[in-house]
C-alpha cells in the first residue's frame, strides 16, 4: 500500500493561501464560497484553515491533495525545509546541551519573566552557567534582548543529522536521556508518557521509519504549540530505535 504524506496544517495553510491568491489575481470575482466548492470543504472551515485558526484533519487533508496534486506535495516539502533548517556544527557545539533549548522554549511561556536566576531554578542549572549559556546564545543569533523583553531567533531550528553524529549531537542525545531517566522517578505518570516497544525488525525498513519518525516528531510540534497559542510548560520528545542485540560496535564517522 503507498504511504499517504502528511504535512503540518499551517504549511499546507499556506499553500492554499498561496493557490487562493493566484485564483483571485486571474479573477478578482472568484470568492471563497467558489475554492471551499472546488474544495469540497464547508466554506466556514476552509476560512478558519486559511487564517490557521484550524488543524487539518485526514478528511481534508486528502481533499485538499486531491486537488492540488504534486504542487502541494513540492511546496510543503520545500517550506518543510525551510522551517526546520539545520544549525551549523560550529554553531551546535557552542550550545551542544538540552538546556540552550529548553531556555529558548521557555521564552515561549505565557508567565515568562527575563531573569536569569528565575530561569537557572527551572532548570536546576546555577546561575553563573545559565547567564553564559544567555550569552552563548546571543552571539550565535538564536536570542536577542529587546528593552525587557528576550526573543527567540533560533525559527525552529533542526539538530539532527541524517547519516552521522557529532561528539555533540551524541552528548545532547545522551544528556536528554538522563533527564528523561530522572523524569520518570520524579514526575507522576499523568503528566509524562514513556513507552517501549520490542520487535524484531527488516532492518531494509530502517530509513523508510526514520522518516516516519521524523515526520510524527513534527506532528507532535504540531499539535502539542496548540490551537490558541496558550505556553505554560516546556517538555522534551525523545524518540530511540536501536538494536538490542549485542553486537561488535560498528564504526561511525564522526566529525
């Protein structure tokens, strides 16, 4: 069976914003009511997806592919890319820990306060550390201080690498495990999640899940940032697949 794609609703919001536009620019008189009929989506809801007010759903989602065909697909792919863009290596290793991220995330909440010790208790961090990880972060351009407020310039940015891990990407990955480990002595079930699943496996399938992976990673950043903007915790989604079996260590290239 072919794998249905799957894309973000504010990407494929703006591809139809994009395709609703053109329409209007051939033919100033072609209204909403006349795309949510080519559409075959109710017009009230096709106007709450083009102002991204409204997640959509697979019934949609496979109408609104129907009609626009390969043009959706490039361009979700493309605008895809652009928003989780890769860090540099050089800029990575300045800021190669879980925390620079959580910092920037916490930027993001509603009861947010730019104080530097405020922030190093969050993240049980001290405060000499979190006031030069703020630094760090202001000269690689991923935080700006602007009069009392500290904004986020990092645009989603993307870590991982496809093919090869750095030393820094492995200790990021290994020091979210171990808050991951502490998660789950120290919060109560209800507000975490941890699950396992063990299954032997067509190893030629690997590359095809990791991109399943992937795209469920961005899903969940989907609907997790939620439908009214509403901030009041950070979290942490890790996601492994690994053999289990005790095997001699392969090589890796590592740079």
């Amino acid at each position: 069976m072919k794998r249905q794609e799957s894309y973000s609703s504010d990407i494929i919001s703006k591809v139809l914003n994009e395709d609703y536009d053109q329409r209007r620019q051939r033919n100033p008189r072609f209204s909403l009511r006349a795309y949510a009929k080519l559409l075959s989506i109710d017009p009230a809801n096709l106007r709450k997806i083009l102002k991204g007010e409204k997640a959509i759903g697979d019934e949609y989602q496979r109408k609104i592919k129907s009609f626009l065909g390969t043009h959706l697909q490039d361009v979700c792919q493309q605008l895809e890319d652009i928003k989780f863009k890769k860090v540099p290596a050089e800029v990575f290793k300045v800021i190669s820990s879980w925390e620079y991220d959580a910092l920037l995330e916490m930027l993001h909440l509603d009861d947010f306060k730019p104080k530097v010790k405020t922030i190093a208790n969050k993240l049980n961090i001290n405060e000499s550390t979190c006031s030069e990880m703020v630094k760090s972060l202001e000269k690689v351009g991923m935080l700006k201080k602007e009069k009392s407020k500290w904004l986020d310039m990092s645009q989603d940015n993307s870590y991982t690498s496809a093919n090869i891990s750095t030393y820094s990407q492995k200790n990021y990955q290994i020091g979210l495990l171990k808050k991951s480990i502490d998660a789950i002595e120290r919060i109560p079930k209800i507000k975490r999640s941890h699950s396992s699943l063990i299954l032997a496996i067509d190893k030629s399938q690997l590359e095809e899940a990791k991109v399943e992976i992937k795209r469920f990673r961005r899903k969940m950043d989907e609907i997790l940032k939620g439908k009214n903007n509403k901030r009041d915790d950070v979290y942490a989604l890790s996601i492994s697949l690994f053999s289990v079996l005790d095997e001699k260590k392969e090589k890796e290239s590592v740079i």
